[in-house]
C-alpha cells in the first residue's frame, strides 16, 4: 500500500469513528492532520475549529488552527489564532521559524513580533 493509499485508508477509519463519537478529541486532532497532509486544507481548517472548540485551553490546538488559517490565505486570522496560542502557553519558536505551514504569513512584521515573544519566553 502506498503512502498516499495508507492516507486515503486512515482518513476514512477516522472519519467512521468521529461519526460514532463527534467529540473524541484524538481523532479530530489526528483528522485534522492527516487532511492537511492530503491537501484537504479546508477539511484540515474544519477540525482544527472542532478542537479548539472542544480544547479552548489548547495551545497546540490553538497553533494548528493558526496553521490552517495561514493556509487558507487568512493571514491576518492566522496571526490572531497565533497570537492566543503563544497568550495560553505555546513556547515553541524553533518550530514556529520552520513550520511550512506558516510560511505564509512569516514575512509579516506581527509573526516576528510573535516570534519574539516566544523566544523572550523560552530564555526565561
């Protein structure tokens, strides 16, 4: 089976278990994951609300909904959702730089005021 077929296969057991349990919160992180790997960006957005719905103290969550957002070209959403994760305790700025998934906002004077903070954070 191939990478892309083992993805097409995950997505559509995950998807019957949410079915069977909407709020299972591993699945709709996983979910959200393995659709942003296949290019489903707006599914991957869809979950990536579901949890931070479910896990509002998230900061994780909160980080990959800003992921999504970045993607979808909602920068300015992206930098918001961002802002929150690092508020409720996202410390990781290394990932932060080289995430592909914020790329599109990284030239933005607010991702390296962001990015600041968190390494403020990180020496302290």
């Amino acid at each position: 089976m191939s990478r892309k077929e083992e993805t097409v296969f995950d997505i559509a057991f995950y998807e019957s278990v949410l079915r069977r349990d909407p709020s299972y919160v591993d699945v709709v992180e996983l979910l959200g994951g393995l659709y942003t790997k296949a290019g489903r960006i707006a599914d991957g957005l869809k979950m990536d609300r579901k949890l931070v719905r479910l896990q509002p103290d998230n900061s994780t969550a909160h980080y990959n909904l800003a992921c999504s957002l970045a993607l979808c070209k909602r920068p300015a959403d992206a930098l918001r959702s961002l802002a929150h994760a690092i508020t409720i305790g996202y410390d990781d700025a290394g990932w932060m730089e080289e995430d592909p998934d914020l790329e599109p906002i990284r030239e933005r004077p607010e991702f390296a005021i962001l990015l600041a903070l968190v390494r403020k954070a990180e020496k302290a």
